[in-house]
C-alpha cells in the first residue's frame, strides 16, 4: 500500500479561495476613494503579461481611530499604538521590507483603520485588486471567481496610501495587492502582514490568566502528561506567557478548525507537558 503525500501547488490550485471579507472589512486608497468588494474573474490571471511587481512602502504604517473626534480614548489608544509600535523597518534586508506590523480590531467593534503608504513606481496603473495572495493560485471558485475589493477603473501612479480596516483577527496573513498597468502589464505585491490585538500587554495577559485558569489542580494534570480542551481564541493564543505548554492552534481537514477560516469558538487547543500529546477538537 503506498503512502498519500501532500499535493503542494496541486492541492493549492484545487482548493477553494478564501473570502478576503473573513480577514478586511473595508479597503480605500487616498485620494482615489473607496473599493467595492467583487467577485474577480482575473485577479489570478494577467490581463497582458505577470511582472515583477514594482510596488514598495513608502513610509511606516500608521493606525487611525475611526471615531477619534468623537471618542478621545481611541484617539489616545492610536496615539500610543503609534508611538510604541514600529509597523515597517525601511531598512530592513530586501527580503523584509515587505513585512509590516498592523493592528486589527475586536471583534463585532470595528475602531481602527491602518492607513498604508505605498509606492507604485512611475507608470500609470488602471486597475487595482486586493485579496489574500494565496487566492491567486487557484483556480477560482466553482465560477473562476475571487473575492476581491476592486477600486474601479481609475488612474493611479506614484504614492497612494492603502486603507485597510481589519476585522476580528490575529495572527499573520499574506496580502495581495494586484495592479495592472495601461501596456497591460500585471503584477501583484506581496504585503506580508501580522495582525496584533489592540489589548494592552497587561489586558491579555490577565484575560489568558482568567481563561487558561492554572490553578494547582491543572499543573498537577499537565505534570501527569494528561490532556485538558480548554476553548481559546487565537487571540489568546497567541499571547500566551506559558508557550512551552501549547504545541500550536489545531488543525484538520474539516475547515471549520483550519485557523486560516477564522473560527475561534469551535476549536479547541489542548495541552500537555509532551508535544505529540495534543489533538484539536471541533
């Protein structure tokens, strides 16, 4: 009997995309306005020919508060998010710079916009696309489609600032920008992107407390090897001060407990003193 190995770039090319709506809320570029969200039938596929894409960061990211005038402790939360966060390294080895440090929002409350300065180089572009990179090595939905937010069709060049308004979620995620210029030249731009909590250090850290509860009673299992399901959101996880004693989020084949769909509440991280002794639950 042969074994089953992983498919690579086949499996990916067959697998579904993913909703760019489950990670952005909303997207806009200034001073050209705000993108609508579609289902593109080429943002896998070049209107001429793929090239390198010639976008850059212009400038470190900055977070916005929505409702600033109208709520000063977001504006003050901004303010310090700003100040003690460095988003972007310009001078980082090439292979970084890509790589930008972006606050998302809690869930259902949507406060902070992180605005994106970026560089398209000196041609024109007539059209840009932005969804999750991976997106564009499949083959589409049933339909060829990919959930996109398309601007239109417009005139862009130069610097232009990316306005993204991140939904619920934590963690790191690669975001494809997809510009086309007026000799039909396609590229897309990778923007590597960590989505950070906007809870101070000190407010996850007793949240993780509360929900991890390690009272004598749990250190006694955990030094015994046995297994305790406690639910967690990636949030949470990925703030442990206790790292040693969780092997990573669970995964399956059901999407349902893939981290790459976004759904905390029915998947359930366990732990135990031995790494091959943890298991997902769903």
């Amino acid at each position: 009997m042969s074994e089953g190995f992983n498919g690579g770039w086949l499996d990916l090319s067959e697998s579904e995309p993913v909703s760019i709506t489950e990670f952005v809320a909303s997207a806009n570029t200034s001073p050209s306005g705000s993108a609508s969200v579609v289902n593109s039938s080429n943002f896998n596929i070049p209107t001429g020919t793929w090239v390198t894409s010639p976008i850059t960061l212009n400038a470190v990211p900055t977070a916005v508060a929505i409702n600033a005038t109208t709520n000063p402790d977001q504006a003050a939360k901004v303010a310090a998010m700003n100040a003690q966060t460095l988003m972007a390294n310009l001078n980082a080895p090439p292979p970084l710079k890509n790589l930008v440090y972006l606050y998302g929002n809690q869930e259902g409350s949507l406060k902070y916009e992180m605005d994106i300065p970026l560089n398209l180089g000196a041609n024109t572009y007539n059209s840009i696309q932005v969804s999750l990179l991976d997106n564009a090595g499949t083959k589409g939905d049933e339909h060829g489609n990919i959930q996109v937010f398309d601007f239109g069709t417009g005139s862009w060049t130069g610097v232009n600032t990316l306005k993204l308004v991140f939904n619920g979620v934590i963690g790191e995620y690669k975001i494809g920008i997809r510009i086309n210029d007026t000799s039909n030249n396609t590229s897309i731009y990778y923007l590597r992107t960590v989505i950070l909590s906007t809870e101070r250090k000190t407010e996850q850290s007793s949240s993780i407390n509360r929900t991890l509860n390690l009272n004598k009673d749990i250190i006694s299992n955990l030094s015994q090897n046995k297994n305790l399901g406690l639910p967690l959101t990636r949030a949470q996880v990925a703030g442990l001060t206790l790292p040693s004693l969780c092997y990573g989020w669970c995964t399956s084949l059901d999407p349902a407990c893939d981290p790459t769909y976004g759904t905390d509440s029915v998947c359930y991280c366990y732990f135990s003193i031995d790494s091959n002794c943890w298991a997902c639950k769903h």
